[in-house]
C-alpha cells in the first residue's frame, strides 16, 4: 500500500496531480526540522522511519524500528536533529499492551537510532 501525495510550488494556490508517494505505509506523523528536514513515520508493513532533506522531494532509504502488529505513532521534534517516536508495541493479548519510544538523530550519514 502506498500513500498518495500533491504538490504545491505557489503556496497551496493550485496543485499537481495526485501521485503515488515514494515509500510504503500509512503515513500517521510528519515533523519538520528547523533545517528544513522531514521525518516520515510509518507502518505496514512494518513500522519504520523515512527521512528527507528537501522537504520531502526525496526520501532516503527506511530505518526500521519495530516489526509490531499495531503501530500508532507520534513523533515529535525534542532537539535540533533529534526526533523521539512513541508507538505503541504488542496488543494482541488483553492486559498485554506496551508503549514503546525511539529516539533518532540526523546525522550526515542518514537518521540513527540515538541511544
């Protein structure tokens, strides 16, 4: 499953044509850096972490997180080039669900997981 995307170059005044966006997965989390980067959360088929240095012309190869059944996903700016994830993990079993957290840095090389 992929997203969908449109384009803008006047400020939201007329639009490009819907397009078929450039990684798989339900997109639920967009943040932007003050650098201009975008990070890009998504599941399915797994939960993992997209990031683009344009606003979002190009994406760089995933970094996967998590390999969870249910990943509904919050990320949030918490540093200059820091992103922190919340997901929540397993939630097949009553009683058994787990929030889980992620912390990334932009680095030259591409997003890594900042332990």
């Amino acid at each position: 499953l992929y997203m969908w995307q449109r384009r803008s170059y006047d400020g939201g005044r007329s639009w490009e044509p819907a397009a078929i966006g450039a990684f798989q997965g339900y997109c639920s989390s967009l943040t932007a850096t003050a650098n201009g980067a975008v990070i890009a959360t998504t599941r399915s088929p797994h939960f993992a972490v997209h990031l683009s240095r344009d606003g979002g012309r190009n994406w760089e190869p995933p970094v996967i997180l998590d390999y969870s059944v249910w990943a509904n996903q919050s990320a949030v700016l918490a540093e200059p080039n820091v992103v922190v994830v919340t997901y929540m993990g397993y939630c097949m079993e009553p009683g058994k669900a787990d929030s889980r957290i992620a912390r990334l840095k932009i680095t030259d090389a591409g997003l890594a997981l900042d332990h």
